[in-house]
C-alpha cells in the first residue's frame, strides 16, 4: 500500500504557526522532524510499504499547495500523528481527503489525543485510531486494510461498528531494541533546533518511559500516547510506564548514520537521555569522532559527575536542558520530582566545568502549594545561575499524569477539562493561592525580559552564521512580539 504521512500547513491551526510534534504541547519557534511519526512511517516502510512523508511546515508547502495534492490523492491511506494541540488542524486536513475521495482511502489516527479520546476521531467506518505506542498497531492493521485479516482482531485501535465507536484490548508494550533507525531519507523539507548554531539538524529518540514519578509529568509525544492508553486499564494513580532503553551499539550507530547522511546537528529528544554511567560513556566514546553537535534532556541528579558531563561535551554536546521545575524544596517534593535545590545548581556548575552549555526551565504552576512569591522566588534563583536562558512553562495536566486527577478532583482546571494549548503563554489551571491569568501575565513578561534584553538579543547575534539566520531569527523575534501584544493570550476554549 502507498502511505501518506501527513502533517498539514500551519494555516489549518488557529495560530497560523507550525506545532511541534516531539513534545507536542507548543507552537515552534523552531521547528523540529517528528521523530514518533517518521519511527511510525519507518516500520511500515520496512514492511514493504510506499511512505510518502508530507511535512507541509518543513517543505513551505501552503493550504492551496496541500489542497491541490490531496485532490489528486496519489496515496491509499493517510496518517496523522496528532499531539493534543494538532487535533483541529489533523481533523481539518483529513476533512480535504474525504472532501475529494469520500470513504475510498482510510485516515489513521496516531498519537496523544486520538488515544484519549477516539470517539472524537472515528466518525465513519474508514477512519482508524491506533492507540498508544503505535507500531506494531499499525502494521497489523495495514495487513487488514490488505485483505489479510480482520480490523477488530488489531490490538490497540479503535473504529467504528454499527454506528458505535469499538476499542480493541489494549497492546502491550513493544521491545524498542526492535525497532529499526528512522529513515530521515523520508524528510525532504529543512528544519531547525533554535539552541543549535548549525544546519541540516535532525532529532532522535532513543528511551521510551522512565524511571521517575514527576506528578505532573508530560513526556515526549510518544509516551504520551502510551501513558494515556494504559491509565485507561489500569486506571489511576498511574504507575509510570517502564524505561526501555535501545542498547549502546544501537545509539552508537544512529549517530553514525545522521553523520553519513550530512545532518551537523541533532536534538536527542529522550524524556532523559543521561541514565546510567557506563552506557552513557559507552555512546560518549563511540561518537567523539563524528563532529556532531546536539543537545539533550537530563535531570540534574544525573549530571553531578564531572567524568559524565565531560564525556558528553568531548562527543559534541553543546547544551544540556535541565528539567528544574521550581526552585522551592517544598514544591519539588510535592511534584515528586526527585531532586534537591541543590542538585540544580551543581549540575550548572559542572555543566560550566566541564564546556557544556546548562538551561534550567522553570514551570510554574506544578503544584497548590505554589503561590506568586513562590514564583518569583524561583525566577530570582533561575536567573542568579546565569544560564544563557531559562525556559518557562505553566504546568499542562495532560490526561496520562497524576496532576490531572488532583486538578479533575480539586476543580482547578480553568474551564472544566483539559484543554489543549501552548504551555510557553497559556495555563489552564486556577490554583488556590494564584490563577491562570496571573501565571500568563508573568509568562510573557519573563519571556520579553529575557529575548529582548541586551542579553538575549547578543545571545542570538554571537549564533548568527549566515544571511539566512540572520532572517529566521528577525521572523522568531516578530514571532514572539506579535504572540505577546498582538494575539489573543489565553487561547480560546473549545
């Protein structure tokens, strides 16, 4: 069968903007390959399947351009990989397929919201949802779209029979030591990683879940399907979905191919790519010699040993983004972030040690014991490191995390439910001691101060490479200015 991977034009969003798929809970300002998609695609492809990989954002393809593409309709099926926040515009566009060719080639859905809700997505008998981790889904469903099976045997989707919306049982979870390395020769559009000074950039995910119990945890795209789909039978509180990790050799030589085909730069989107010592060495040494420059996500008890930090910076890390949350003890231990103050402010400064670039963020909003001086207090002690930059986020109570539960219960969600927004500029959560407009007044206001001060705008200046960055980061400027003046700031509710 021929597969069309699509994501659409960001002219089928509210905000006009590309929203990203990898954590999938912002519109970027970069905009990064859909790493969870492009796995999906992968393994239909080896399956022996014709991937068609349309990233409309990535290859400046336009509503019209897309339109026109979908009328001559040169694919059997259409998949979506759909985050929370790309449900409007992943509807809209498989809205243009049936326009054109009716019932006669079938949507899939994937991902995070088809999940939580697939009643909202299966309304005809030709449109699917594979819930949770997707894969092996997909393949089985794919042999049934061929005549050789029945769709209600595939564990892990959801259609529509007589009318009703009817779930399989539920998939478990796939050995990714199985999966094979995303083929990027798919991606055919450019990208970039803002905190990355260099280009072709690509993304890569190596670990699925994790051995921590943050509350309010709201992991890559993919886990986000997964979690959904298993607090679903399990119900809650949720156990966290265990930690599978692909093997050294496996990393080693994902790396080694992104070099081959010419990328410079890659942002490991791993919930946590720095767990153990010895394999983190291990992959270190193994792609030292590659001249790659990356990024990743690490919690700051795994960065206070310098043999560690320097090993990831002598194998081209250049920044490391340190999931702080707060800076107030109390909270920490409420979210069950485990980790101390401290812990902070010793991974920056062996970070610094040792030449890789730190980034703490700051999320406000994680708990009820946080109030407006909480935040402020955080904020004095983020800025008192001296980071380039510090990422700020109000809390978003996805349905997989315990946070939601406590919201549901307690009645701090702003309208009722959760709601799919941008968490860099809008909260959905009224807490005892602080509202929703309060943390977006203060979100904006940290954003402004810190992209638009002497400091930041140096920052970006000291990164420029070429005519072409000096253009892309005047449009994230505006991007940026418009977003805090000129647009409505709490989006609207559905």
């Amino acid at each position: 069968m021929k597969f069309a991977f699509i994501v659409p034009p960001p002219q089928y969003n509210r905000m006009n903007n590309p929203i990203d798929r990898v954590y999938g809970c912002n519109y970027g300002y970069d905009y990064k390959p859909p790493i969870h998609m492009l796995s999906a695609a992968t393994v239909l492809e080896r399956e022996g399947h014709a991937i068609r990989f349309l990233d409309c954002p990535a290859e400046g393809w336009d509503a019209a351009r897309f339109e026109a593409w979908a009328r001559e309709g040169d694919f059997d099926a259409a998949v979506f990989f759909t985050p929370y926040l790309a449900e409007e515009e992943d509807k809209r566009a498989a809205a243009e397929i049936r326009k054109h060719h009716g019932l006669s080639k079938p949507v899939i859905y994937l991902g995070a919201a088809p999940t939580w809700k697939p009643e909202n997505f299966v309304s005809d008998e030709a449109t699917l949802v594979v819930r949770g981790e997707p894969e092996m889904s997909l393949i089985e469903l794919a042999q049934a779209l061929e005549g050789q099976g029945d769709l209600s045997a595939v564990e892990g989707i959801a259609l529509l029979r007589d009318g009703t919306p009817h779930l399989t049982p539920t998939r478990g979870l796939l050995d990714i030591e199985w999966l094979p390395i995303p083929n990027r020769r798919l991606l055919l559009g450019e990208y970039r990683v803002n905190r990355l000074d260099v280009t072709p950039v690509t993304t890569m995910c190596v670990s699925r879940g994790c051995q921590y119990k943050c509350t309010f945890c709201a992991p890559n795209a993919v886990d986000q399907a997964s979690e959904v789909e298993h607090k679903r039978v399990q119900g809650s509180p949720l156990p966290k979905l265990p930690l599978r990790l692909r093997t050294s050799e496996q990393v080693i030589e994902e790396f080694r191919e992104i070099h081959a085909l010419g990328y410079r730069g890659i942002e490991v989107a791993d919930n946590q790519f720095v767990w153990s010592k010895r394999r983190t060495l291990e992959i270190c040494e193994g792609i030292r010699d590659l001249g790659l420059k990356w990024m990743c996500l690490a919690r700051a008890n795994h960065l206070r040993d310098p043999k560690v930090v320097r090993a990831l910076g002598e194998a081209g890390c250049m920044m490391v983004y340190i999931g702080t949350e707060s800076f107030c003890q109390a909270i920490l231990d409420d979210i069950c972030k485990g980790i101390q103050v401290e812990d902070v402010k010793t991974a920056v400064a062996v970070c610094r040690e040792c030449g890789v670039e730190p980034e703490v963020s700051v999320m406000i909003g994680g708990s009820a014991l946080e109030t407006r001086e909480t935040i402020r207090h955080s904020m004095r002690e983020a800025k008192k490191l001296g980071t380039p930059f510090v990422h700020y986020s109000a809390v978003l109570p996805f349905p997989n995390c315990q946070f939601y539960d406590q919201a549901m219960e307690k009645g701090w969600m702003r309208h009722g439910e959760f709601e799919p927004v941008d968490n860099a500029k809008t909260s959905i959560v009224n807490l005892p001691h602080v509202s929703a407009e309060e943390m977006e007044r203060i979100l904006r206001w940290a954003y402004l101060r810190q992209y638009l001060s002497p400091r930041g705008i140096w920052h970006q200046v000291r990164k420029v490479r070429s005519p072409a960055d000096v253009w892309y980061k005047m449009k994230m400027a505006l991007k940026l200015i418009r977003n805090s003046f000129f647009t409505r700031w709490s989006e609207p509710s559905r």
